[in-house]
C-alpha cells in the first residue's frame, strides 16, 4: 500500500522517463549496443532485472552500474561524465543524478508501467540452523 500511495506523491519531482532513457542510450552508444526506444520492464529492488541492468547489462544499485570489465567502466563513466572505482572484482560507475533518482524512485513503486511481475527472480537460500 505504501509503495502505491508514494507513486503519486513524487511525481512532481521523479525524473522524466524520456531524460532517464537519453541517459541510457548514452551509456548504450558507449557499449557500442543500438539504442533503445523504451525503457524495458524490470524488477525493484533487484540489481540484475531493473530496467537500468537489463538495458546497460550491468549490476544495478543506488551507488552506481557495476562491470567486471574496467574498459567498459570506463566507456560508460565517460559518457556520463562520471567517475569509476573498483570495488572487489567489479568496477562502478556512478550514476548521473537523474538515473540516481530514477533507482530510488522505480525501487518504491514510482514506476508500476516499468514493473514486470512475471520476472523471475531467485529467493535467497536460507541459513540452516543446526
């Protein structure tokens, strides 16, 4: 009910769908993949089926677009005009504000059109106690 109710409290502020998708198509031309002419369907709160990580093919957070590859961190921070760190084995780009806004916002329901309740997404395995 929440997520619900907050969807419409934000409108006035969420970023538009056509500057998030400019975003992405930036980052697209950078990968060297056609640009897209919507955003696709996705899952909240999951790094790997968010509309963002389907179309830039990385992991997905509030922090940035993770990539294993360094080369490719740096296409994509180049585009935006961002930096890159790594962080373990990934490097992370990070985010231009509006895709920022765009995470957070599609994560609390900001975006049912964008929300694909058909996706399949793994539970976490739970802990066995002994």
């Amino acid at each position: 009910m929440l997520r619900c109710s907050l969807g419409w409290v934000f409108v006035f502020v969420r970023p538009r769908l056509a500057t998030v998708l400019a975003c992405v198509n930036a980052a697209r031309q950078a990968l060297h993949l056609p640009p897209l002419y919507r955003l696709p369907t996705g899952a909240a709160r999951h790094t790997r089926q968010c509309p963002l990580a389907q179309a830039l093919n990385g992991l997905v957070g509030v922090d940035g677009v993770a990539y294993p590859d360094p080369e490719v961190a740096k296409r994509v921070a180049k585009a935006w005009g961002t930096n890159y760190v790594a962080r373990s084995s990934w490097y992370v780009v990070a985010l231009p504000p509006v895709l920022r806004r765009f995470v957070c916002d599609y994560d609390l329901g900001a975006f049912p059109a964008l929300e694909d309740h058909q996706v399949q997404v793994s539970e976490p395995t739970p802990h066995a106690v002994a």
